[in-house]
C-alpha cells in the first residue's frame, strides 16, 4: 500500500523561524525573536571571542572565563550559591532554536503516522470485512448444499421405512398363509392317517386317497414356495435395514455439518462465542473433497434406491399370478376330496350310527392332548420372548463403553435370569415331548380300539366323523392368501 506524504511541517510554525533546510542553511535573522539566536551569535572554534565575565555574586569564585569552546574545555563559569551562569545567551537562545525544531520534527513524525495509520486501519479493516463477506457466503453456500443433501436423504430414509414396513408386512402375510397351509397339510395328513387306521378289505387304496396324496404333495410344493419367499424376504429385510442404517448414519453427520455450517453462518465480529483457536488452520489428514463427498452421497442414494427396487419386486411376489394360481389349484383339489370323500361315505352309510358312540370320547381326549401341546408351544414361545429380553439386556450391558462396561449385578443377574430360562424352556420342552408322546400313544390306543370295530363301520366314522369334520375347517382362499 503506497503512502501519501503528507505536507511538511516547518519548524516556523513552532519556533517562527523557517526550517534550515529551507532558508538555505540560515539560522539567524534579523526578524528572529529575542528568545531565538540574533546576529552575531555564531562562532566559530577559534576561540578568538573569549570573553570576560565579572563574578556573579560575592560568593562566586573560581575562574570566570568563559569561551565558544568551553563545553570542550571543560571551562565553564561556576554555579553560583544563588544563581546558575553556566550558559551564555547566546546558548540559552540557540538550545532554544535547537528545542522548538526538534519539536517540530516530532510532530511531523506524529503526523505522518496518524495519517499512514488511518489509511491503514482503512483499508485493512475494508480488507477484512470483504473476506468475511466472501466467507460467510461460501459457507452459506456450502451450508445449503448440505441442506440439500441432508433432504434427500431424508426422502430416502422416509421411502426406505415405508418399505420396509410394507415388506414386513408381506412378511406377516406370508406367515399367515404358511400357518394357512400348515393347515392344510395337517388335514390332508388328518384325512390319511385316519384312513390309514381301516383294517381288512376296507383298507384300499381308493380314490379319496389318490386325492388326498394329491393335495399333500401340493401343500408341499406351495409351501416349499412360501419358504423360499419368506427366506428371501428375511434377507431383503436385512439389507433394508442395513441401507436405512447407513443413511441414518449420513443423515446424521449432515445434520451435524449442517448444524455447525449454520453456526459458522451465524457468527459475527461481535459475537460472544468467537475465540482464538490457531489450530484451526491446520487441514486434517482425513478430509474429503468436496467432488469425493457428493459421489459418497450418490453413491449411498444409488445403493439405497438400488435394494429398494428389489424390495417392491419381491412385494410383487405375493401379489403376483404365481401364488394366486397355486390357491386356485388348492381349492380344485380340495373340492375333489370332498367329493370322493362323500361317494365313499354314501357307500358305507349304514355303519355311521355304530362308530359314533365309540369315536366321541377318543375325539375329545385327542383335542384336549392338543390344546395342552399347543399351550406348551406358547409357553415355550412366551419363555423365548423371556430369553430374548434377556440376552438383549446382557448384549447392552457389554456395549458399554471403556470403563462403564462392569461385571455388576445388574449383569449378574441377568446371566443367572438366562440360566433360569434356559432350564425353564428346557422342562417345558420335556413336558412337550411328553404331550406329543402322549398323543401318539393316544392315537395308538385308537387304533387298538378301532381294530375292534367291523371293517366298515370304522372306515365310515373315519370318512364321516374324522376326514369331513376336519375337512370342514378348511380355510377359504382369502386365509391362504395370508390376509
């Protein structure tokens, strides 16, 4: 920055006399005031004016000579008890001139700073606040480019949850309709295992079994089909998941950014937060670039959009043709073994009265064993749900961090809270097998029972009492669709 010079200042302003350099090298003049050198006051360093001075004072002694080079000689008057009279006049007015013109020097300095420091404050602080103009615009900038992506993600998070929650929902349906079919596999497993319970000539490969062995080989195959879906499903669930995690974990570090850009926004000269922090300017080892964190973030979004696709095109499984024609065939064929089941009841008709006494009490003890299976396999299930809690309790604990992870007794008793379960599931466990065992033998001495019987009359009580009661319960289409 280039300084103006500011104009001289003559020391005839101080001492009303111009400066030496501008009157040619003159120091005294006629106009000079009195306290100021005169004419004739200028010496040279001959010492031909020496000069005599009478004493001072009755006091003064000493030698009393006085000369132009008495500051050298080391010859000056005496000080006097009452009076100094150590410099002459003419000193006393040149130290004057010498005085006044220092001064004005001085005050030229003084000048030429005030006025270098005013151009400088001004153009420096002009300086300054255009950078922090040019900042604070870069950094809204960048805040709103944050903001933009933070949003995006955002819709992505969003779209990502609602997906996943359709898709735990088709879960459920597929469930449902694989409970559905485990349905019906246990009636036309029902319908065969009575059938097969026929003794003598009754026991024949007829055409309600042909149809039977048909309809459980497709129950196979459908649920083999809702297995594979179901499998598929769970892992597109986990990389749902994991996709969601992911961008909850960028939408979060946006967030923050976002956050501190708005901060730094928001700062200003007079802010009270601003501190001295040098080691800001130093860049770390492991920032991005700007091109490097855009493509991150497309490339998350890609990824995401990418697993979201393939969700709504596993959705599209349980909705599709496939499954809609596997029930169609399902009903066909269970319409086939109500019909062959009722020809062959019409044609032993005459022994339904005779088994119907006989099966009641066995029916009763078989449904009584299977509701006490069925409330054992909800205890067991009820006990897992215990463990679960449990186990994820001991897993939290373990997460703590550094020190805060103690073997307390919280953790203690949550280990001792597993073993309890664990040997709790186990006893209920054993009391399954035991009902399951239970029903087996059950059927067993059914089938003592049974033998005892005429050949037809067991045969229409399993057709009529057995495989149409059962077959009664056959759920509907929309049941095997999961809903």
């Amino acid at each position: 920055m280039a300084e103006a010079e500011p104009k001289h200042v003559s020391c005839k302003k101080s001492c009303g006399r111009p400066h030496k350099e501008q009157a040619g090298g003159a120091a005294v003049g006629p106009d000079a005031p009195s306290f100021l050198p005169k004419p004739g006051d200028e010496f040279g360093g001959t010492g031909d004016a020496e000069q005599q001075m009478g004493p001072v004072g009755p006091w003064a002694t000493g030698k009393v000579d006085w000369s132009p080079m008495a500051g050298l000689t080391g010859t000056r008057p005496i000080v006097d008890h009452y009076s100094i009279t150590r410099y002459s006049d003419a000193e006393w007015r040149k130290h004057n001139e010498e005085v006044l013109c220092s001064s004005a020097d001085d005050l030229h300095r003084v000048n030429m700073a005030e006025f270098n420091s005013k151009r400088a404050l001004e153009c420096i602080s002009a300086a300054a606040d255009k950078a922090q103009y040019l900042n604070t615009q870069r950094l809204a900038e960048r805040d709103h480019e944050i903001l933009r992506w933070k949003t995006e993600v955002e819709h992505a998070i969003v779209a990502m949850t609602e997906e996943i929650k359709l898709l735990t929902q088709k879960r459920v349906q597929a469930r449902q309709a694989g409970a559905v079919l485990t349905i019906i596999s246990n009636i036309a497993s029902e319908c065969m295992a009575r059938r097969a319970l026929r003794e003598g000539h009754d026991l024949q490969r007829d055409k309600v079994e042909e149809e039977l062995i048909k309809e459980c080989a497709l129950v196979k195959e459908v649920s083999g089909l809702i297995e594979r879906i179901l499998h598929q499903i769970q892992e597109q669930l986990v990389r749902n998941k994991a996709i969601k995690e992911r961008l909850e974990g960028d939408w979060s570090d946006k967030y923050e950014a976002h956050q501190l850009e708005a901060n730094g926004v928001s700062l200003k000269t007079c802010s009270k937060t601003t501190l001295f922090k040098p080691a800001a300017t130093r860049f770390p080892s492991d920032q991005s670039t700007p091109l490097g964190w855009e493509n991150a973030t497309k490339e998350i979004l890609t990824i995401a959009e990418a697993v979201r696709a393939q969700s709504c095109e596993l959705r599209t499984l349980l909705d599709g043709p496939i499954l809609q024609d596997c029930i169609r065939d399902l009903k066909a064929q269970a319409d086939k073994v109500d019909v062959a089941l009722a020809r062959s009841i019409s044609d032993t008709q005459q022994c339904v009265k005779a088994m119907i006494t006989e099966l009641e009490t066995v029916v009763r003890r078989n449904a009584e064993c299977e509701k006490i299976i069925l409330d054992l396999q909800n205890g067991i299930r009820g006990i897992d749900k215990a463990m679960k809690t449990a186990q994820t309790r001991l897993d939290n604990l373990q997460r703590r961090p550094r020190c805060e992870n103690t073997r307390d007794k919280s953790q203690f008793g949550l280990v001792d809270e597993v073993k309890s379960l664990a040997e709790m599931a186990s006893s209920l466990k054993g009391q399954l097998a035991e009902a399951e065992e239970s029903l087996l033998n059950l059927i067993k001495s059914r089938k003592i029972l049974e033998k005892e019987l005429q050949n037809k009359l067991k045969s229409i009580d399993i057709d009529r009492n057995r495989c149409q009661a059962v077959r009664a319960h056959y759920p509907s289409a929309t049941a095997m669709s999961g809903f």
